[in-house]
C-alpha cells in the first residue's frame, strides 16, 4: 500500500460477520472469496484466504483452478456488458 511495506506487514483484520454462517462449508466459502479477492487485485486479502484454504486441506491447483474460472466468467460478463453498449455495427 502506498509503496511502503509496513502496510504489508499489518493485519487486514477485517471480519466478515454480517456473511456467516456461509450456506457452504468453511473451505468452499474461502475459495469464493479468494476468486473475487483475486478478480478484485486486493492481494493482501488474496494471501489471507489462500492460507485458510490450504489448511482447509486444497492444494493449490485448487486455488489456481478457482482463480482462472473466476477470471473467466468475469471475463465474460465484460464482454457481454460491452456488447450491450457497442453499436451495432460494431457486434459482428
């Protein structure tokens, strides 16, 4: 943050309250975050869920499997987004 890295250092220490109980288990909920997390570029946060997760017990294919379909589908909505606002024309 701001280019120095004590802020790296710090805990985010931000809870998730209003959230839980998750309608998944633990884990699952973890890896859900972590995707957006990733999507989002908050890297700190990434770290954080990454560390629950693999001591939830997945590896981390897991974790990068989460990551390229989060990628993925919001890739897409990208492009459908974009494709609701080009001109005609511009669609084919």
């Amino acid at each position: 943050m701001v280019g120095k890295p004590v802020y790296g250092e710090k805990p985010a220490g931000l809870r998730m309250n209003r959230i839980m109980p998750p309608a998944t288990n633990r884990t699952d909920f973890e890896l859900m975050a972590l995707a957006v997390s990733a999507i989002n570029g908050c890297e700190m946060r990434v770290r954080a869920h990454e560390k629950t997760v693999t001591e939830g017990g997945l590896t981390p294919d897991h974790v990068n499997d989460a990551v390229r379909i989060a990628a993925t589908v919001y890739a897409a909505a990208v492009a459908l987004e974009a494709g609701e606002t080009a001109p005609p024309s511009q669609l084919w």
